[in-house]
DNA sequence: AACCTTCCCTGATGGC
DNA sequence: TGCCATCAGGGAAGGT
C-alpha cells in the first residue's frame, strides 16, 4: 500500500520526465475514482502543462498551469509511465516466489482509470484495481491548496514538522500509539507498514494509550517518524504486493523490515519471535520484549535505524 | 469533540 | 477442479 515512501519514491520518478511538459489528451474510465465529472476533468486538463510534481503526506499533487491535479493512490493505486512505441510486459503478473510483478512498462488494462498523453511521446497510465484512491481536481488559487488540505497533519518531511507542534498535538489523546500514527490529522504520510516500524524503533507497545506516554516516548516518536520513513525513501519504497514506482519496478525496502509482516519470525534486535495482533482494525506487529506494555523503555534510542556505515539515511 | 465501526473493492489464498 | 469464505486496508461517513 502506498504510503509516504512509496508516494516520494514516486514523484522522484515522475518529476523529471514529466514537468514541463503538456497533457495533449486524456482519457478516463472508471467515473468512481474520480471526484468531478469525468467530462469535466477532461476538459480541464487538456492542454494544461504539468509545471510541478509536489506531495503532501500521501497526496501527489501536479501543479498545472490552471489547476492542480491531486491524487489519492489508496491502497493498490499505481502511477507509471509508458512509451506507445516501447515494449510493453504481457500482461500484470505477480511471481508466485518472488511476488515480482513486471519490470517493464505495461499497456492499459481494465484497472487502468486516466491515461495522460503528453507531448514528448509519454503517456502517464493510473491503475487501481480496488479503486480505493482517489483522483481530485483543484483550482488555482493557493487557498483551494489549503482548504483541502486543512484536516492533514504536518508532513513529516515539511517545516511545519516540529517538535513543539508534535508533542502538542499528543496531548489528551486517550487513542493508542498505534491508532495516533494512522490519523492523518496527527501527522501525514504514515500508514500500517510504517507506523508498526515507527512504533518498534521507538520501543513502544502499539497499544499504550498516548496519554500515557513519557515525555521521552513522545520524543522518540517525534524523532523517528522521519527517520524511518527515510529509510523506506532510500529503499524505493516497500513492495508487499502491489507497489511499483513509476518505472514499474519494485522497491527492495520489503527486504529490510524490522517487523511488519514478521509474525513469528525472530526479532531483529532480541531475536524472540515477532507478534501479530489487531488495533484499530488493523494488522500491527511489535516484538513483546522490545516493545513491552506495562513497563516505558528509557532513553534515547538510535539503534537499528543506521545503514551499514552507521549513519541515519538522509532525509528528503 | 473524540473515538469507534462500517463500508467500499478486488485478488489471493485456503478449506472442502 | 471448482466453489465459497476470508483476508488485506485508507479514509469517508455515520453512530455513540
């Protein structure tokens, strides 16, 4: 699923072959999946020139000559790009060991909602199989831009990410840790993945209520969001099944994980075997020595979030 | 206001 | 082999 790794990882593919350039023609299929009038849309993006490719926690975000042209991905949402007169893969398929699903570009299928031709040759495909995303349009004026975007928390990479803001906006939560990092109104960009890695490197127990937290829990979190959206940024993003960049290749961040998807395999740090349990309605998995429920772990910790040379991965 | 539950949707998977 | 139930989950909407 597609959080704020795999949406960066994404907009740095796109950006540089697709800013400046005009939408010639654009085609649609699915009405659901967007929020106006297909015919609408249509009209108010051809001819537009795709002037920049930015992105809010989760939301990619075109700025257009006229308008800005926002999306969602959900949860199998992809953005890739095509060349009509490259070879396209046969067809999606998902390899039953290595769960690769293409490296090469691929023709639009019937999960293929809004193709963008644009006028170097390149079309700009967006595919969404569960139609879970989401695609808006906004008008030019900067206070669209933020209206829309008035109930999102702080990106974590952005300057309005800080620590007095954070540690506020923790205040008189009674959620646990875990549901706090999945409100996108407490900061944008995480999702499961990411929360449940966030949660074990800060050595927090999913399930403590935020209001219980110390000051130096809070901290910790603070200071790791980042760190280890970082690292799934410096790895392209995490390919479980369907995420692919918008090369179609699979980031490699799936390889790394300290503990989503690790039911009973041995912890990273301690080696007991990782947990799985639900909160909030969602798959959470934290190791019950490193991460216990009763008794805060103390300290400043950095471990386990350095690449091999033991330096944090660079932030974005 | 804060929190919780339900729903949307398709493909993969496992049991029989 | 086919059929059906179950699971995955981001976020909107509705309920408490």
């Amino acid at each position: 699923m597609p959080e704020l790794p795999e949406v960066e990882t994404i907009r740095r593919g796109l950006s540089p072959r697709i800013r400046g350039t005009r939408i010639l023609d654009v085609r649609t299929r699915e009405a659901r999946v967007f929020q106006l009038p297909t015919k609408h849309l249509r009209l108010k993006l051809r001819g537009r020139s795709i002037d920049e490719v930015n992105r809010i926690g989760k939301y990619l975000i075109f700025g257009l000559d006229h308008g800005y042209l926002v999306f969602h991905l959900g949860m199998t949402g992809q953005l890739t790009l095509r060349t009509p007169s490259g070879k396209d893969a046969p067809r999606f398929i998902r390899h039953p060991v290595t769960g690769l699903q293409r490296t090469r570009q691929h023709a639009p299928d019937q999960h293929t909602h809004l193709i963008l031709q644009l006028d170097h040759g390149v079309e700009l495909l967006y595919r969404d199989p569960r139609k879970f995303g989401k695609i808006f349009w906004l008008r030019s004026e900067p206070e669209s831009l933020s209206r829309f975007f008035s109930k999102l928390g702080p990106d974590p990479f952005s300057g309005a990410y800080q620590e007095h803001e954070i540690l506020k906006r923790m205040k008189g939560r009674k959620v646990s840790a875990k549901a706090l990092l999945l409100d996108q109104s407490f900061v944008a960009g995480l999702g499961n993945i990411y929360a449940d890695e966030t949660l074990f490197v800060s050595r927090i127990h999913p399930l403590r209520r935020t209001d219980t937290l110390r000051k130096y829990e809070r901290l910790r979190i603070f200071k790791m969001i980042p760190r280890v959206l970082a690292k799934g940024v410096h790895f392209g993003g995490t390919s479980l099944r369907d995420y692919i960049d918008s090369d179609g290749e699979r980031g490699t961040h799936q390889e790394r994980l300290f503990v989503y998807g690790r039911a009973g395999q041995p912890c990273v740090q301690c080696g007991y075997p990782i947990t799985r349990i639900v909160v909030a309605q969602r798959g959470t998995h934290f190791c019950r020595v490193c991460q216990p429920r009763s008794k805060p772990v103390p300290g400043d910790l950095d471990w386990t979030i350095f690449d091999e040379n033991n330096e944090p991965y660079p932030l974005p």
